[in-house]
C-alpha cells in the first residue's frame, strides 16, 4: 500500500478530507497529514490524527522534527501528496515556489505525484489568476481533480467551486498510483440521465432523474484509463472531463446512439429511460372545454435487453434497477429477463433521485452484495473497481496484460 501524505490548507470543504482520510485508511494506505495555519480553522490535528493514525504536523520550525531535516523526509517518504482542499491561496503559494510554511516547503521539495483537488468560490476559481496560476501547475506535472458544480457554503451562491467528493478523489489517488490504469485500452459506454418523450412541441413524458449517478459513473471510467462515450439525455449537469458525449432526447435516440457507439468491452446502462412514449401532436395542443385529450403510449424499445442480445453484446453490460418496492425480488427478474451480467439496484422512494447519496445492491447470477450507503461518487468508483477485475476475466487483452 501507498504512503500518502495529505495537505489539508483553509476551506470549508476541509471536513470532507476526515472521511477521505478514513476511506484510505480502510485500503491500507497511510496518511500522514500536513495541516495548515488555516486549516486547523476549520478542522482540529486531533480529529485529523485520530483518523489518520499518525502524528498531524503543523509547524515548519517544529524543534524536534527540523533538527533532522523533517519537511525533507517528509516529503520524500511520500508515493503521493494530495492537497485538499486545494484553496486559492495555497494554489497561488505552489505556482510561486513558495516555501514559507511546512505544506509549500514539503510540496517544493517533493518528487513524487502532487494531486490537488481545488476548492474555492466560483468567483474565484474563475479569475484569470487562479485560471493562469492552474495552468502553470498543470503545465508542471500537477493533476486536478474537481472542482464540482454546486451550491456554496455562502448563502446564495452556486458555481463550480465545490470540491470533489471523497469517493472522486479516491478514484483519481488511486488512478496515479496505478499508472497502468485498469481499464486502459477499454471502451465503456455509459447512458445517464432521463429521456424525454415529447407529447406536442412544449409538452414531454419524463421522469426525476438527475443523470448525477451515469455521469460519475462516467467520470470514474476515464480516470481509470478507458475511452468513454456517454450517451446522456437531458441534464443539468455538467460533463465530465475525458469523455465523449453523445446528447439525446428520446428513448428512440438513446438507442441508436448506443448501437452507433458498439463495440465496446462494457455497457452501463445507468439512464432512466421513459418505458412508454406517445404520437406528438405537431402543435400545441389546447384546451376546448371538451375534456382533456386522449394520449395513446406505444412501448419504448428496451435498450438493456437490446444491448444485452446484440451481436455486437459488450463482454460486460451492466443495467440499473430504480425500484420503489420489492427491490430485490424484482432486480433478479430483471437480471433474468434483460439478459444483462449485473444489476445495480436500489430504492428510488426515499428522494434518491437528484440527491447525491444513494445506497445500491448489486445483483449477479451469484448473489446479492449489499453496498453501504454513499455517495454517487463512491458507488461509481466502487463499480469502476469491480468492473476492472472482470473485464479482464471475460474479455482479456490479446497480449495477456491486465
């Protein structure tokens, strides 16, 4: 296992690192922890310590440490630093070469992977000198993970700023420490969000998903090396870097789209595509005092089975279950009647739909695992981990490499 060592500098966001911190943890690597001036504002070197399992330093003339040359070992015993979260100011402080406090002295004199998952006000992630400070990091070999989309702490303001959730960050840490990538050379096809199913032309039948589960999903495989084409109905949010997407609207659309993206070596069907549509009316339709009209549903085509019969059938086609009841039960007759390798099912009654926490079981011919609760995030990371290790059982590379 790794040895990472955490910056932790002054945001808000600083929290979300304690359960990082745990997440590392629990796959064995250490994490020794730098927390900054500012930092320690927002999170305590007691609660840090405590998950980290390791003494949180904080002083850059610390009398013990520097008498044998401390922020030096540090920074060399390391595999990877990750800074986060990544505030402005440090950011500002990396591109300078600044090495006036223990977090800039150690990442200046590292030669291992620095990850940096910025976070900051929208506002401020878009001046030009965080976009010119960014750009000079980037050009000298630091990666960025983040930063998300979202409401900020300060009442009112949304943008991209948020910092990556904890289960991104994960995914990304162990992407570099992995430089092989599990999944390089893999092309995955992800669907992701609604369908719209148009009634006239101002009029659709379309149902509450948010496309947040599809689209990380989405994301987690590019990190992990694979080519991803992600065919996404309607959404609101924003694209993940690295892969090719392909926006529909209709069931109809979704399913040509996919069939045009085959082959590939894995299939998630992760969108919620509307099962019925109607004839559209070419114009608005209107009142008349008549009662309302009468809409006819024709069966949309199911992309899943579809997909999962093809000849061109991926080695690994992945399908999703949104479920109000029965949960299981009805995984399992899906798993059977689609014809698919796996099923990601969980229980859409409790407002999972636009949330950012869900809780799945993956249903398969050998069983049930039932996932704890987590964020989307987590849950594509832990899928994109399940789906490396198949992939190269049912379908290996032709020069036997994993």
């Amino acid at each position: 296992m790794a040895r990472i060592l955490i910056v932790v500098s002054g945001g808000i966001a600083a929290y979300k690192v304690l359960d990082l911190i745990r997440r590392l943890r629990e796959r064995g690597h250490e994490t020794p922890a730098i927390l900054t001036e500012a930092g320690a504002r927002f999170v305590t070197p007691l609660s840090v310590g405590a998950l980290s399992n390791a003494p949180v330093l904080t002083d850059l003339f610390d009398l013990d440490r520097e008498r044998e040359i401390g922020h030096i070992r540090l920074a060399r015993a390391a595999d990877l630093v990750l800074v986060a979260p990544a505030t402005a100011d440090i950011l500002a402080r990396m591109t300078a070469g600044r090495a006036d406090d223990l977090a800039t002295a150690a990442l200046l004199a590292t030669g291992a992977p620095v990850l940096a998952a910025p976070a900051m006000n929208p506002h401020m992630w878009a001046h030009p000198a965080t976009r010119r400070n960014v750009a000079r990091l980037v050009a000298d070999g630091v990666r960025l993970v983040g930063p998300d989309a979202g409401e900020m702490a300060e009442r009112g303001e949304a943008g991209i700023g948020r910092l990556a959730e904890p289960g991104a960050i994960l995914a990304a840490i162990e992407a570099i420490l992995s430089p092989d990538r599990p999944l390089a050379g893999r092309h995955v096809v992800v669907t992701s969000g609604p369908t719209h199913e148009p009634i006239d032309p101002v009029r659709y039948i379309a149902n509450r998903s948010s496309g947040r589960q599809g689209h990380a999903i989405a994301a987690a495989a590019a990190r992990a090396g694979a080519r991803v084409t992600l065919v996404s109905g309607p959404v609101t949010i924003p694209t993940p870097e690295g892969v090719d997407i392909v926006a529909v609207e209709s069931a109809r659309d979704m399913l040509a789209a996919v069939e045009a993206a085959l082959p590939a070596d894995i299939a998630v069907m992760a969108a919620a595509v509307a099962d019925w549509r109607v004839e559209a009316a070419p114009q608005k339709m209107k009142k008349t005092g008549g009662g309302p009209p009468t809409l006819t549903l024709s069966e949309n085509p199911d992309i899943l089975a579809t997909v999962s019969r093809s000849a061109a059938r991926p080695p690994l086609v992945v399908g999703f279950a949104a479920e109000t009841e029965n949960v299981i039960a009805y995984a399992r007759d899906k798993l059977a009647r689609k014809g698919c390798d796996w099923i990601l099912a969980n229980d859409v009654s409790a407002g999972v739909f636009g949330a950012t926490d869900t809780r799945v079981h993956l249903v398969t011919a050998e069983g049930v695992e039932d996932w704890p609760p987590e964020t989307k995030d987590a849950v594509a990371a832990r899928l994109v981990e399940r789906i490396a290790a198949a992939i190269d059982e049912k379908a290996p590379r032709p020069n036997g490499r994993a």
